[in-house]
C-alpha cells in the first residue's frame, strides 16, 4: 500500500489529502441518498407488510371456515347414518385426518366414544361444560398448558331424531390451520405471532414478540396498526390485524401479528447500495490514479534524498546525489551533497580522536602513553614531525623533548631549554599557538629548523593552571588550521594532560604503596636484631627464582611484595621467643607456627593486599604436608608460597641466630637439594639451584 501511495510519507501525505477532499463529499452524498432510500424503502415494505397480515388473517379465516366445515359434515354423516356406519365411513373422507388430529363424541353421559385417535384429548372443563350449557351451536376455544403452539378445539352438537346425542369434539391440526406446515400461509421470512381475546398468545415463531397483546404498543388505528420491536439485537417491523371469530365461532376476536426484519426489508437495497458505490468509486478512482501519476513523478526526487539521508545514517559519506529536475529539490540536492561531505570529514575527524582518546586514557605509565599518543597525533594531522615535551621539575625553562619525525626512523629523546621570553609566549594560554616565522626560542630541536618555509603550531598542556608540557606539529609546507582543527587539537590535548596526570597519580601510587610494603617489613625486622634484612633478602631471592621459572612481570612483583610481607605476623610473637637463645619449648614453637595465621588477620582488610595472603599464610607448608598451619601439599600450596618457603629458609640457615651460628653455604645448597620432594618442590630447588650456581 505504501509503494502504492509512493515512496516519500510527503507524497502519502498528498496523496491521501486528496482522496479525503475527493472521497469524503463522494461518501457523505452516498450515505444521505442511501439513508432517504432506506427510509423510503421501509415505509413501503411495512405498508406491504400490514397488506400482508390482512391477507393472512383472511386466509386464516377461510382455513377456520373450512375445518368447521368439515367437522359440521362429519357430524351430519353420523345424523344420518348413525355413529357406527360413520366410524366405519371415515376413511373415505381423507382431509378429516388431515385437518384433525383427534375427533371424539362425547355422550350426555360423559363418556367418550372415539373417531380419530384421541391422543391429547382429556376430558377437560370446557367439555363439561358444554354438558351443563346444553350449546346448540359450534364454538371455538384453546387449551393451554405446556404444548406450543396452543391446541386449538371445536365443539359441534349432535342431534338424531331431534334429540341430542352429544358434542363432536375436534383437536385442530395447528401446522394446517397456521399455515406453518407442508401448505404455508406464510410469507418469506416472516415471523407470525397470534393472540385470543384474552390477549394471551396463541402461537409465535422465534423472532416474534414475545409476551402478551397488552405488550405490543397500541396505534389509533382500529383494524390495522403497525409498531416496532427489538430481538437479539435485531430491529424488526411489524403489522397487526383482527380476526372477528364472534358471529360464526362464538368467540371473541383473535389479533394476527405478522413481523419482518430491517435487515429484510433491506435486503432489496443493497444491490442498488453496491452498484451506486461502484459507479461512484470507479470515477474516483480514474482520478485518483491520474493524480497519483503526477503527484508521484514530482516527488520522485525527495525519494532519491530520503535514501541519501538514510545511508549518511549509517555513516556513508561516499554517495552524492545527482538531481536534474530544475526545481528547489535541485538546488536542495546540492546543499545536501555540500553539508555530507562536511559531515564525512567531521566523522571521521571524531572517530580518529576518539581513538586517541581510548588508546591515550588507556595507557597507565609515561612510556605507554608516549608511545600510543605519538603516532596517532601525527597521522592524524599529517604532520611530518611531532613533539611532546614534558616540563621537567616546576619550571617551564627545561623540556624532556620526544620527538617522532619522518627523518627519524625512531622517537628519540631530547632535553631543551626555552627562554625567558618565549616561555611566555608558549605557555600563556591553553589555546593553540601558530608559530611565526623565525621564532627560535627552542634551541636544539634541530628538526623543527628545517620547517621554516611550512607551518609550525604548538597548544600547551596545564594542570591546576600550572604548565606540564607542550605538543608541537610541524608541517613542511604550508597549513591553514580552520577552526574545527584548533579545537581537535586543544581536546586531545586535555585529554594528554589528563592522562600525563593520571601516570603521574599511579605512579607515586605505586611508590607509596611499595614504601608502605618496606616500611612494614622493616617493622618485622627491626623486632629483632636476628631478623634484620630478612625480608628484603627473601623478596628479592624469591623474585629472582620466579623469573628463573618463567612467571610474568606481575606474578613476579606480587611475589617481591609477598615476600617483604611474609613474616609479617611476628609482631604478635613475643620478642623473648624471637630472640631466646636457647631451644625452645613446645609451647614456644606452638606460639611461633601461629604468625602465618596472624599475618593473616593483619593484612586481610587491606583489599590491595589480597593477592598476596595465600603467600603469608603458606610460606611455611611443606610439599609432604607435613608443615604448617594447614598442612597442605604438592599442588594445593600456592606456587608463590612455595618459592618463598626455599627462599626463606636458604637467608634463615645463612643467617645468625640467638641460638646458633650462620651455616655455611654449601651446608645450606646441600640442606636444600636434600629435601627437595620433602620439604621443598623439586622444580622451584632446580630454578633456584640454577640461580645459585
């Protein structure tokens, strides 16, 4: 459907304006014709409808007239021939089963003496009366109870030899007398509704009204009416008429409602409802679809510029439009082709810096920052030689110069110095500074020199106000730095010093953290004068046999920083066990197997020191699980604790103790080599072995 309208929601939009302007009076004409048809439509079907029940109820007469008919001839037969030779006569007279169900002569003795299967047919009130009336004439009545429709009853004297024998009793085929059966009265799709002078229905169909004559609205008319009513939601129109019954049936008269549906009435409509619409739609859509022709041609350009902004969406800055129509879709066309090639340049400018960005805040030491922030600046703005000179000290007069130039194949490191005057000059806003020609107050940076004929543009790095450094781009040719390329360089730029002060803060970070490492083991040690540089000597014994096994960098400054922190649990010793000269006791010893657990406890809340508690806690396990505290072995000690336990004791028996001279070192090798499986792991004495050796 969209294709259909067009391509662009601006032609839609053209397109279905028209049609509510074309299509709309079109309609509103059709449903007020169609609505007066209607009601034209309906005012006659009722007037052929109200014709109708009187035609009915006539009828409706004439098939009373005629069952009484019958009925006054059977009871003749049984005057002359007697009741016997009429039994035996009744097959020869077929309509009498066929308009009666039962027939019976009840006796003035009240008994009953059947012509007709009596099924149905009690002895009721009304037959009883007519003993006690002595009626000499036909009558008419209904019985009700739960049959529907009601069984309708005639009642005729018998008289032989003028006297009376009895009343002829007959039971009315309803399907024959309603015309509801094989032989109907009833028009198509009419429903039929008959009530007695009681008002109290005689027979309805399904959709007629229900309840009783009192019911149905009254008109002023006294023969015909006509009136409305509702069933299932359906509207339905109907007619009435009296059926006078006194003089012949001696009963009062019976109203006949004859009823058809809107729906109905209508139905002859709406082949004139479905023509009209399609003469009136098919010009419209003649219309429709000359103006869609033109309409579509003439927004065909602002389709071409739809897909354009679409594919500059999706980062496609390539594709130009080309556009002839000689209109303002034209001049737009080319603005557009204007305005995406600016935006290609911008894109393309932020994902560049972007990338500098990530790769510059990325990077933690100087030398990773140097090294990704070099290249990127100078490929970004195609200079030949880039320059990032760090102040050194507090003073802008002296700059560590890295410099990264097409005519150095390699970044190279140069100290300068800057004048007094040029210092002002570079430094004194954090805007980008375009060099004029001859300015000269970088001495030794002999590569700038030769960009004397091209462009040299320098912006300064500041932290809290205070200068940290300088970014120069040098261009051998001439370069004109628009407005948006000043403000990518000044960005970058932040982001440098943002970064530059970053390295800084992690690395006095890094210092603080590992004084605070030393000052504490020095702190172990210093508890006893046995133990003096123990710890540094263990960290660095344990270092070295960590690189030997091939660990990486940073498994090898966790385990320098496990091992100035492995007896950190001593300071809960007491300082009389540490320095007892003698052997201690069980209980002594008990005391000194707890400092792996105390060190523990002392550095389990520092989260910088977590990685290094399994070291504290199993330095002193034995590969045989024969040491303590948990009495782990093989794999499941750490590997860091591991190194460290041949570390620690290789220092401790080349030591002085209270309670025993230095060994020697051959004792010491031969000492470790003797346990290595027990007490040692095998590969951690071989690289350690190796090392020594």
């Amino acid at each position: 459907m969209k294709h259909f309208l067009g391509k662009s929601k601006l032609s839609r939009k053209f397109v279905l304006l028209f049609m509510v302007c074309a299509f709309l009076p079109t309609f509103v004409l059709l449903f007020v014709s169609y609505d007066r048809v209607s009601g034209q439509l309906v005012d006659q079907s009722v007037k052929k409808l109200i014709r109708e029940t009187k035609t009915y109820g006539l009828s409706l007469y004439e098939r009373l007239i005629r069952v009484s008919d019958q009925l006054a001839f059977f009871a003749r037969l049984i005057e002359m021939e007697g009741v016997d030779r009429a039994v035996q006569m009744r097959d020869s007279f077929p309509e009498i089963s066929e308009l009666f169900d039962s027939i019976v002569l009840l006796t003035p003795t009240g008994e009953l003496q059947v012509f007709i299967d009596s099924n149905g047919l009690p002895i009721d009130e009304k037959m009883m009366s007519l003993l006690s009336t002595r009626s000499n004439k036909l009558e008419i009545y209904a019985v009700r109870g739960e049959a529907h429709p009601v069984p309708i009853y005639l009642s005729l004297p018998v008289n032989m030899d003028r006297e009376l024998r009895g009343y002829l009793v007959a039971k009315v085929n309803v399907a024959y007398l309603w015309g509801i059966g094989s032989v109907p009265l009833l028009p198509t799709a009419t429903e039929l509704a008959v009530y007695d002078e009681s008002g109290s229905a005689l027979v309805g169909t399904y959709a007629a009204p229900g309840g009783s004559l009192a019911d149905l609205p009254q008109d002023s008319e006294e023969n015909q009416r006509q009136f409305e009513y509702l069933h299932d939601d359906r509207r339905y129109y109907a007619g009435r008429w009296n059926l006078f019954l006194e003089s012949r049936f001696g009963a009062g008269s019976w109203t006949v409602v004859l009823s058809q549906s809107e729906e109905y009435l209508l139905a002859t409509l709406k082949d004139f409802k479905r023509n009209l619409f399609l003469a009136i739609l098919l010009g419209l859509w003649l219309i429709l679809f000359v103006s869609l022709l033109l309409i579509r041609r003439g927004f065909a350009p602002l389709g071409e510029l739809q897909k354009r902004t679409r594919q500059i969406a999706a980062k496609d800055f390539t594709s130009e439009i080309s556009l002839a129509s000689g209109d303002e879709f034209e001049e737009l066309a080319q603005s557009f082709n204007v305005m995406s090639r600016q935006l290609g340049k911008q894109f393309a400018a932020l994902e560049t810096i972007d990338k500098i960005d990530r790769a510059i805040l990325s990077s933690i030491t100087l030398p990773d920052i140097i090294a990704a922030a070099l290249p990127m600046l100078k490929q970004f703005f195609a200079c030949e030689t880039v320059v990032l000179g760090l102040v050194v000290g507090r003073s802008e007069h002296y700059l560590k110069s890295h410099i990264l130039s097409e005519e150095v194949p390699e970044s190279t490191v140069e100290h300068v110095t800057v004048s007094e005057g040029r210092k002002g000059v570079l430094f004194q806003s954090p805007e980008p500074f375009v060099w004029p020609r001859g300015l000269a107050g970088i001495e030794r940076i002999s590569v700038l020199e030769r960009y004397e004929e091209g462009t040299i543009i320098s912006v300064a790095l500041f932290k809290d106000d205070q200068a940290k450094g300088i970014i120069i781009l040098g261009h051998r040719q001439p370069k004109v730095y628009d407005e948006g390329e000043m403000r990518q360089l000044r960005q970058l730029a932040d982001q440098l010093s943002i970064a530059l002060s970053n390295s800084e803060l992690v690395e006095n970070l890094e210092k603080l953290a590992t004084g605070t490492i030393e000052a504490l083991a020095r702190t172990v040690d210093a508890k006893s004068k046995w133990t003096a540089g123990h710890s540094e000597r263990v960290s660095m014994l344990a270092g070295m046999i960590a690189g030997k096994l091939g660990l990486s960098e940073a498994e090898v400054v966790r385990l320098n920083r496990g091992g100035l922190l492995h007896d950190i649990g001593k300071i809960g010793v007491g300082k009389a066990i540490l320095d007892k000269p003698s052997r201690l006791t069980d209980a002594e010893y008990k005391e000194i197997m707890t400092h792996p657990e105390i060190g523990v406890k002392i550095l389990e809340p520092i989260e910088a020191y977590q990685d290094i508690l399994p070291m504290v806690l199993q330095h002193h396990e034995r590969f045989d699980g024969s040491g303590y505290p948990l009495k782990l072995a093989g794999k499941q000690i750490d590997l860091s604790a591991r190194i460290l336990a041949v570390a620690d004791v290789y220092d401790a028996l080349s030591s002085v103790r209270p309670y025993r001279p230095s060994w020697s070192r051959t004792a010491v090798l031969d000492y470790i080599a003797d346990h290595s499986g027990s007490h040692f792991d095998p590969d951690v004495v071989a690289a350690f072995r190796a090392i020594v050796h």
